[in-house]
C-alpha cells in the first residue's frame, strides 16, 4: 500500500471519529432524521458546483443493481441505525462497535467477492463479537447512555450495512469516480431523509456552534472522509482499507473523553480489550497463526 492511500484512510477515520461527537452534540436539539438530511442538503448543494463534472461518467448495464445496494446501504440505513443508536449510548461506546466492520466486511467479500477468509479472521470476528456483547450488557443506564443494550445493538447494524457498502463502492469505483460515487449518495440521503425530516418541527433556535456542527458534518465529514476513503478504496483491497476502521475506535474514545468528558467502567474496559484483541487477531496471517499455534508445546 501506497504512502497516500494510507494517509488518505487515517484522515478519513478521524474525521469519522469526530463525527461521533458531533452527532452526539446535535441530539441533543434536533431529531435523528434531521441531523441526516440537513447533512445531506448541504453536501448535495456543494456537490453541485462541480457542475458537468458530475455528468462525465459512462452508465454500464446492470449498475442500478450496485447503486441502489450501495445507496439503499449507506447513507440510508446507515444513518438511520447509527443516528438512533447514539440515542441510547455514548459516543465513545458506539466507536467500539466499530471495531467489527472489518470483520464483517471480509466475510461480505468472502461471500460475495469470493476473497478468502481464514481461521485467524473467523476466531477475531467471534472474540470481537463476544466482546461487544460484553461492552452492551455492562453498560449502566445514565444520562450519556439511556439504554446501551440497545444503542450498541443499533450500531452493530449499521456496522453491517457498512459491510454491504464496501462491497459495493469495491464493485462501482472501477468505473465511476469517487466524485460521481459520493455525490451519488448525498443525493439520494436527501431525498430518502427528507420526507422523514419533515414530520418533525424544527428548533426554534439554532445557534451559531449547532449550524457549524451541521456545515462540518456537510462538508468536512460527508465530502472529505468519503471521499478519502472511497478514493483509497479504489487503490487498495477491501480487507486492506477496511482494517483502517480499527482507528476510529481509538480515535473516538480519546475526543469522547476529551471533549464529552465520557467514562467508561472496569468491566466495558475489559470488554473493548477483548474487541481490540479480535480485531487483531483477525488481521493475522494464517501462516503466522499457525506457526504459533505448532510452536505452543503439546502438555500445555
């Protein structure tokens, strides 16, 4: 992997990250559907100044399955889990959960990509789910995490629409560019959270900081980490950028801690170790978890 794709993806999930404390923020003035839509209006208008470069692609036969897959995956559903979800659970807690997407990925690759998944990823994807099972069920109800059973349940969905997508920009980057790609699904989250939207009444006031955080969700978030990461994952394999996800939850759980002020308890630290050893140990050569495994003497 190239100096650039590796910059490009680490850029991505930190920015990411810092979408979980944004979302975080707003909820507590606007609807879920809302933050989505006003996300998505705005990443739509700017993407609009491109004009005819949006238009220079060639539309190949059979496509609409993939672009609906891939629209219909994120932002739609997407966003509707991980909206919900950070609802019900911390900021920091919803980053972990994002730990088994690169697991979850690879199976979706091996099922429909035909790549192959070894021991070492299916042993890490059992150790991580195990982990953030544990994370959810030692969650305590307060007024950062009303229900973290719940809320770690609904981004473990969107961690599996994630999946779907990857799949998907795999199969639609080689022949539309990331522009057209990204654009693509500002629009169609706008027209899919708009009507949804609407139901709802909007704040009588917006401050200042609350349309900065909506422009930087708009802008730095939706354009520039999706376009980093659809841009890398044209360069690179989905397992390779994918693997990069492991960042948000670290990244996340610092600003959470930074900026939230949120903690977590003896036993969910435990828990998001064990998500981290999954992870890793999913990331592992089979070659490399075998030899160890031979070398590990037979009485023991």
């Amino acid at each position: 992997m190239g100096v650039l794709p590796m910059l490009a993806l680490t850029i991505a999930m930190l920015l990411w990250s810092s979408a979980f404390i944004s979302l975080k923020y707003l909820l507590d003035f606007f609807h879920p559907t809302q933050i989505v839509f006003i996300r998505m209006l705005i990443a739509s208008g700017c993407f609009l100044f491109f004009g005819r470069k949006l238009l220079q692609f060639r539309y190949q036969a059979g496509d609409w399955r993939w672009l609906v897959i891939m629209g219909i995956a994120e932002p739609c559903l997407y966003f509707l889990f991980e909206t919900s979800a950070l609802q019900y659970t911390t900021a920091g807690q919803a980053g972990v959960i994002t730990a088994t997407l690169p697991l979850l990925a690879s199976i979706a690759a091996f099922l429909v990509l035909k790549e192959r998944i070894g021991k070492p990823q299916i042993l890490g994807f059992v150790i991580a789910i195990l982990g953030c099972t544990a994370l959810s069920m030692a969650g305590q109800s307060d007024e950062q995490a009303s229900n973290p059973l719940l809320g770690n349940s609904l981004e473990f969905m969107a961690m599996l629409c994630g999946a779907v997508y990857s799949i998907s920009i795999r199969r639609l980057s080689s022949r539309y560019s990331v522009l057209v790609l990204t654009a693509f699904q500002a629009f169609v989250g706008s027209l899919f959270f708009g009507p949804l939207a609407l139901q709802h009444a909007m704040p009588a006031d917006v401050s200042l900081l609350q349309w900065g955080s909506l422009i930087y969700l708009a802008t730095i978030v939706t354009i520039g980490a999706y376009w980093l990461y659809n841009w890398a994952i044209s360069k690179v394999a989905v397992s390779l950028a994918t693997a990069y996800i492991n960042l948000i939850p670290v990244f996340t759980l610092l600003l959470a801690f930074w900026l939230l002020n949120e903690r977590l308890n003896f036993w969910q630290c435990v828990a998001c170790g064990a998500v981290f050893i999954g992870v890793v140990i999913s990331q592992l050569p089979e070659k490399v978890a075998v030899t160890a495994r031979e070398q590990v003497p037979e009485s023991l």
